[in-house]
C-alpha cells in the first residue's frame, strides 16, 4: 500500500524538480518553459538571480548577452519573460484586449515598415523619426508615445525583441513563421502545462490563478474559455489532498516516488533566491511550505518595510529559513541576513554555507 502523500514530499519534491543539476542556458530556459524578467538589479535582475543556480558558471547579465543567439523571445506569458521560441509560437497570432482605433493601426503600420527597412531598431530611433510625443505611463507618468506604441506592437506580435543595449529593447520584424490553424482547447491546455511544470506542485487555488493569467494575457482572445480550460486541468493532472488543500503536479510524475525522497534537497549547500524564483513565486505555497509569509517590498515605503527593499529568500537543507539583502558598495558584496526565528542555526556548518554562497555570488557578480 503506497504511504499517503506528506508536506515534507511536497516540499521535496519541489525544491528537488526545481533546482536541477545545472545545465546549459538553452537547456535550462527549456527545462523552466519561462523565466521572468524583471529590471530591478540588487544586486542583479532576477533572470540572473534564477539562472544562476541552474546554469553552469553563469555570471549576471550572461541572459542578455547570449540571447540573440538562442532560440528564445521575450515575451508576455503570465508575466513578461523569456521562454522557449516553441512554446511562444502557441501564443500567436495574439488578438490584444483593448481594441486599437485605426489611427493607432496606421501609426503601427508605418512603424512597422520602418523596422522591415532597418532591420534592427532602438525605440529613440522611432521616437526621432515619427514624434508620436508623450503619453501617461501605467505609473501615472509621463513616457515617450513611441515606446508603449512598441510594447503594443510587440505585444501583438507585430515585432519581436531582437536584442537589448544597456537594458533598452531592440526591436526587428518578427521571424517568417507560418502558424498552422490551431485548435484553441488543445493549445490553451499546452500553455497551461507549461505553467504547471514550472510552478509544481500547485495550490488548488493557484492553478486557478494560473489559468487565468495563461488566459487573460498570454492568450486573451481566448479568455473566455478560462474556466473550460480550469476543468480539463483538474481533471487530468495528478493531484492528492494533503494537509486541507488540494494540490496538482505534471502527469507522469510523482511526489511520493523515490526520485524525490532523496535527502540530497537536505545538503549543506546555502541558497539566496531570488524573489521570483519557481520556488518563491507563489506565495501561498511559500507559506504553507516554510511557516512564513514572505512579501517583495521593492515597491513598499521603507518605513513599513519587513525585510528590506528586495529580501532573497534563503534556502537551506530543505527549508527557507530567512533571508538577506545584498548589494555591492566600493566593489564589495555586502550581505544583510535575517532568520526567521531571529537568530541564525547554530549549526557549525551554517556559517561556512553562508561564506560559500557569498563566494559564489561574488563570482556571479564579477567582483
């Protein structure tokens, strides 16, 4: 009789598919099916803060450097990021939810044949060349017309991201693809295994959110059949009760098995997450896994701030016990920690696991 499932196989199980044996680049996006961006460096972008526990002698900003290389885009999934070209083909053609006028269209037009003609684009180019003026941003801002008239573009898959200088998107024509005709169940469900895979095992009420988000932004001209797609999720992928909630994993793999009953989750190898990451992005399970809440508070007023300005969760034998804030004053790295119980383990072997990941940060970094 095989035992029933634990939290302690759950918390194994993710911590163990998550954080793979580091692998190549192109292997390692596939392996995630998606990595979010986010431009925030403290102190480097989360993309790089992920990818470095999961590449090989990954180094910050090695993303952006190698990405017109790799067969990857950038992308809006259910956040913006990067993710297999494959997986972003299933997305397009893209039918946005807000209806452009025709004014929009031809401005989008002549922009669009402006691109075919360099090839390769800066936004300032567009910007200099059409003198579409300033707009109200999502912050209540004021930003160049030109750039939202691009992420709009982008976003309908009228351009791609080509490459990025100093941060900045570039853009060119999208890749000469022809899209088969699709059937809108079968690739909504694709794209809503690619979330599960990454994010497993989820909360009953996180796949919903999920799904959701798959629905509304990677492909909201099909968001109407979001609670559809929730019902064939639940139905096919593998799940168990444990502890009150219902949880969901990949068909085809096992939270219970031997694979991932292995104490090799439990080393003494120190992690600093980055707030993003597979193994942090969903709060909930965060919560329900480690007994603590944790909450990103970049954008919080530093006054009312727990933990600090971008807290890196810090994983250690199995659980997060706390966290630290890094940043580079003078060429220097500077590690801030907390515990959750206010005080670091008294493990002798704790110290050393914290110096070694400083080691490989430092590295990461450059320093």
């Amino acid at each position: 009789m095989t035992a029933p499932l634990t939290m302690d196989h759950l918390r194994r199980y993710a911590i163990s598919r998550s954080l793979f044996k580091p692998t190549t680049l192109s292997r390692a996006i596939n392996k995630l099916g998606f990595v979010q961006l986010d431009p925030i460096r403290a102190p480097a972008r989360a993309q790089d803060l992920t990818l470095r526990h999961r590449v090989i002698d990954y180094q910050a900003g090695d993303l952006e450097a190698r990405y017109p290389r790799l067969a990857v885009e950038e992308d809006f999934f259910i956040n913006y990021g990067v993710l297999p070209r494959t997986t972003q083909r299933l997305m397009h053609p893209r039918t946005a939810r807000t209806e452009w006028p025709r004014s929009r269209w031809e401005q989008a037009q002549a922009v669009q044949e402006f691109v075919h003609s360099r090839g390769v684009v800066h936004p300032r180019e567009v910007d200099s060349a059409f003198e579409h003026g300033t707009t109200k941003n999502w912050f209540g801002g004021n930003s160049r017309a030109s750039t939202q008239l691009l992420d709009g573009m982008h976003y309908r898959g009228l351009l791609r991201v080509a490459k990025r200088e100093a941060g900045v998107r570039l853009y060119a024509p999208p890749l000469a693809d022809e899209h088969d005709a699709v059937n809108p169940d079968t690739t909504l469900d694709a794209l809503v295994d690619v979330a599960v895979a990454k994010y497993a095992p989820l909360p009953a009420a996180t796949l919903s959110r999920l799904v959701t988000s798959v629905s509304s932004s990677a492909v909201p001209q099909w968001r109407e059949r979001r609670r559809e797609a929730l019902a064939r999720a639940k139905a096919r992928l593998p799940q168990a009760t444990v502890d009150g909630c219902r949880w969901f994993w990949p068909i085809g793999e096992n939270p219970g098995s031997r694979r991932f009953a292995s104490d090799n989750v439990l080393d003494d190898r120190l992690r600093l997450l980055a707030p993003f990451d597979p193994l942090v992005w969903d709060r909930d399970r965060f919560e329900r896994f480690w007994g603590w809440a944790y909450r990103f508070e970049a954008y919080t007023p530093a006054p009312k701030r727990v933990r600090g300005y971008y807290a890196l969760p810090m994983l250690w034998r199995g659980h997060v016990i706390g966290w630290a804030n890094a940043s580079v004053r003078d060429g220097q790295l500077e590690l801030e920690p907390g515990y959750v119980r206010g005080h670091a383990p008294d493990d002798t072997a704790f110290n050393p696991a914290l110096q070694d990941e400083r080691v490989r940060l430092e590295r990461f970094l450059s320093l």
